[in-house]
C-alpha cells in the first residue's frame, strides 16, 4: 500500500487508512487494540493544518479513486470542504489573523451557502456573527419566532 505521505501530514494516517481500505475489507474489534499518546506537540492538534490536509487528502482520494466523488452526494461533499473550510478560518480567527480567515469562510460559503460562512465574510465580530448565525438557525427550524419591528414615526 505504500507509506505514509507527507503531502498529508498531519492526516496522513487517515489517507493510507483510506488506500488500504480501498484494497482490504474493514472489521470492527470492540476492544483496545493500541494506544494512542496524546501532548501538546502533537501535529493533529494543530487546528489550521489538519483542515488543510483533510482538504489536500479529499482532494486526492476523488482524483485518485474517481468512483468516490460519483458514489457520494456532491451535497456531502460540500459539507465535508465546508466544514474543513470552516475549521482553518476559526484556528486563524483564533490566532488574529482575520482577513486570512476571511478567505476560507468565503470558500465556505461558495461550497454550502452557510449563513455562519456568509456572516463570516462581512466580518467584523466573530462571536457577535455566530449568535446572528445562532438565531438565524433557530428562526429557520420554527424554535424561535422573528421579533415584530413596528415602524417608529420619528
């Protein structure tokens, strides 16, 4: 099956999971098979670059393998980049690197339409546009109904 590729890290062991299992079946063990040690250096826990790579390594699993994109939802598709997209713009939101993120909530937005992504690329506050998104969300599934706005005669 190969090695790990470096093009993927950190999620490079996620792809060759996916290279095996396109050659192999898959079973289910319900029970501890490994450890897995888990710090502070870890290079999974870099919240910009494991979005990146799940990006890079779809990317590549739909060129390589192409009945993949056409045996999944072009909609499921859209959500997985989505919510890789979305995941690098927070860690660089979180890192104050702003107008960077701004760049991936758009990309956001041109795969879903998200309203959180829409609000994301006007920019501004951050958590002020996730309570908007929130309550946006909430209106649209019927939980919360609009506030009447009567017209103010000034």
């Amino acid at each position: 099956m190969g090695a790990f590729d470096p093009r993927f890290a950190p999620a490079d062991d996620w792809e060759l999971r996916i290279r095996i299992a396109r050659s192999y079946p898959w079973g289910f063990l319900d029970e501890v098979t490994a450890l897995y040690r888990v710090h502070d250096q870890n290079v999974s826990r870099d919240q910009l670059q494991m979005p990146r790579s799940v990006l890079t390594i779809m990317d590549a699993i739909c060129g390589r393998f192409p009945d993949v994109a056409t045996s999944v939802k072009p909609e499921q598709i859209a959500i997985a980049c989505s919510r890789a997209l979305r995941g690098a713009a927070k860690a660089l939101e979180h890192r104050g690197l702003h107008t960077e993120a701004r760049q991936y909530w758009r990309e956001a937005v041109r795969a879903t339409g998200e309203i959180e992504a829409s609000l994301a690329v006007l920019g501004g506050k951050p958590r002020l546009e996730r309570l908007v998104s929130w309550y946006l969300y909430r209106v649209s599934k019927g939980l919360m109904v609009r506030p009447r706005i009567d017209h103010v005669n000034q």
